[in-house]
C-alpha cells in the first residue's frame, strides 16, 4: 500500500493519492476508502478506481495541517490498514487500529 502526497504551491491543499497494489488487491473486486474525512460513512465510501498497472487508487484533496484516520474497505468486508500510513490510533469501535495520514 502506498500513499503519495502532493502538495500545491498556488494554496495551502495537498492532494493525496491512496494506493493498494495489485498484489493485495487479488480476487478484490471492489475497494473503498472509509475514514473521519467522511465520518466513517459507508454509504459515502470513496471507490478506488482500477488501474492499469492493476493497482486501485484514489485521490482526495485536504487541507494543510489536517490530519485523518482512515481504512480500506475490500468487497464490503475485509478491513485493511495502509503500510505507509504516518502512523496508527486504536480503532474506537474494535480491537484494531485505524491508519492515519498526516497533511
């Protein structure tokens, strides 16, 4: 997993591109993006977009100095955590942990 950030010069935005890769991403046929950015809303769960390299891979645009916790979410029901995540806070409704990107 990977997260790329890229931050425009014109204002005070980052543009962060969350990223599974192919390899975790086998037998996947959906990937959603679920965190405090949308108050952990399924209904509102953004879809990661296949790939050509066969990575699934979406971008969200944030404030400087913010930060959120977040997961993926796999075909509705395996939870995963981002390996580059800038670090991780226990999760408030299970035993496991929620990745967080620093803006």
């Amino acid at each position: 997993m990977s997260i790329e950030k890229n931050y425009l010069k014109s204002k005070p935005i980052c543009k962060v591109k969350f990223i599974l890769p192919k390899q975790r991403a086998e037998g996947i046929k959906q990937v959603h993006l679920v965190g405090t950015f949308n108050d952990w809303d399924l209904e509102a769960a953004m879809p990661l977009r296949k790939q050509k390299t066969g990575d699934y891979a979406a971008t969200l645009s944030f404030s400087v100095g913010e930060q959120h916790e977040f997961r993926y979410l796999l075909d509705g029901e395996q939870w995963e955590n981002d390996e580059m995540a800038d670090y991780y806070v226990p999760s408030h409704v299970s035993r496991e942990e929620n990745s967080v990107v620093i803006i």
